[in-house]
C-alpha cells in the first residue's frame, strides 16, 4: 500500500489524502508512530476536516503520546465539539479529576451499545426506517 501511494504522490503531487492513507496503512498494522507522522501531515494541510484530528489524536494516544492526542483531541473538538471519537480520545489523554469530567462528557455522546439492535427493531416497525437502511434509496417529495 505504501509503494502505491508512493506511486500516487509521484504522479499527482503531495495531497493530504495521500498522508491520510499512508496514516491508515500504518494504523492497520499498529505502527502508530509511523501512523501519528502521517496523519499529523494530512491535519496540518486540512485544518478543517475534523475527522483528520480524530485520526491523529487515536494514533498519538495509541502510541503513549497523551500530550500531543489532547493537543488533537482539542483541535477536531473546536470544530465537532460533539464527536464521540474526540471526546473518547480527550478523555483517553488526561488526567485526574479532569479526567473524570471528560470521561462523563464523551459518555453523554456516546453511541449506545444497542444502536444495531434499536436500528433493526426500526425497521421492522417503520416502512421509513426500513428504507433509511437500505444502502441506496428514495425520498419521495
């Protein structure tokens, strides 16, 4: 994969997209070092794609760097001040009693655990909530 986008970046010149698959490739693997570099690279170049904080702050917190994850926690949170990954991550990174105060804040955005489960009852209830999870579909105007 990393041959690839090597080749890719060749061809189309250096692009956060590319630092951001690198980033990926690196995190399946669990080179979150390797992984932080990259997506630092990809968050730096698209300051406003939240989700490039949220990829960052999982892999410095996964490699042990607390400081720099809340750093990029508290980034993508100015921008999705809601984002469960963010929060997790933020809570992750601190401690003492802010910890705790950030660990209630990330459970209050949290996904139940039985969001699969409320869907599919859902859908067995409501013609509307049956087609929401149909990959593709209509909405009739």
């Amino acid at each position: 994969a990393l041959a690839e986008l090597d080749r890719a970046e060749g061809l189309i010149g250096s692009h956060p997209a590319i630092d951001r698959l690198r980033g990926d490739a690196h995190a399946q693997v669990w080179r979150w070092p390797d992984a932080a570099a990259a997506y630092a690279r990809a968050a730096e170049r698209a300051p406003a794609d939240e989700s490039r904080w949220t990829d960052l702050a999982r892999a410095l917190g996964s490699a042990g760097d607390d400081a720099r994850a809340l750093d990029a926690a508290d980034r993508g949170l100015s921008l999705a001040p809601r984002d469960e990954s963010l929060l997790r991550s933020r809570y992750l990174a601190l401690e003492g009693p802010a910890r705790e105060a950030a660990r209630a804040r990330w459970l209050e955005h949290r996904a139940p655990d039985a969001l699969d489960l409320l869907r599919r009852r859902c859908a067995t209830r409501s013609p509307f909530c049956a087609s929401e999870r149909a990959p593709v579909h209509t909405h009739p105007m």
